[in-house]
C-alpha cells in the first residue's frame, strides 16, 4: 500500500555497500546487454532504460566511498564490458570532502556509499539527429 512508502535518506557508514549489490544496481541502470556496431564510429546499445533513438548518450561517472573491494575514487562506467574504469584513486577522507563539494547543502546525502553522476554525451545524437 503506498500510505505504508517512505523515503529513507540515511546512509549507515558502518557497513559497506557490497560489491554483488553494487555491480546489479550498475548494470540494471547502466549496463548495455546488446552492442551493435550500426555504422563506423556508431554503436548501438541495448539498455534496461530508454534512449531516443537507441543511441544512450548518458553515461556514469560515480564518486564511490564505501563499497566492498573497490577502493575509494572517481570512475567511469563501461556499460558494455561492465567494468569500471579509475579516473582518481582517493584516500576516504578525499572522496569525504568531494561527496561534500557535488551535494552542496544536501548534507543528508553526503554519506551515500556511491554517487552517480550522470554525464550527456551529444555528440552521439548529433549524426542522427543533426537537422532537426
């Protein structure tokens, strides 16, 4: 019943994320589970959310701080090998003081295990849609 739904905004910093939930939460919202090349340059990915013309501009850098086997820093996401990709190692206390810079005064936020920060690429729609 959705009078029983609440929305929770606390982060236990005791534990950590595991890395099998982490790695579903990815790829269920991230992942690519087909890649046709469509023309040179051109991939087309197969994904558990919508993009206009199958094209998925968005991509996923996250900021991680506390998740099991991955250590503390910026990555970027490969929706079609599932893999991430170090961008900046961090020790805790820098991935902290970051978390702390991306959610302004959302300071409930800040203990998240994980940020995602969804980033456009347009220059993957612009071939197909460049006159309209």
């Amino acid at each position: 019943m959705l009078d029983g739904r609440v929305t929770c905004r606390n982060f236990d910093r005791s534990r950590s994320l595991t890395l099998a939930q982490f790695s579903a939460v990815l790829y269920r919202t991230y992942g690519a589970r087909i890649a046709n090349d469509y023309a040179p340059g051109v991939q087309l990915l197969k994904k558990g959310v919508p993009s206009a013309g199958g094209l998925h501009a968005t991509e996923a850098y996250l900021l991680v701080q506390r998740v099991d086997g991955v250590i503390p820093g910026l990555y970027h996401y490969h929706p079609v090998d599932h893999a991430l990709e170090p961008i900046r190692i961090m020790a805790a206390d820098e991935a902290a003081a970051l978390a702390r810079r991306f959610v302004a005064a959302q300071a409930y936020f800040v203990d998240a295990h994980a940020m995602v920060l969804p980033t456009s690429r347009f220059v993957r729609t612009f071939w197909k849609y460049r006159n309209g």
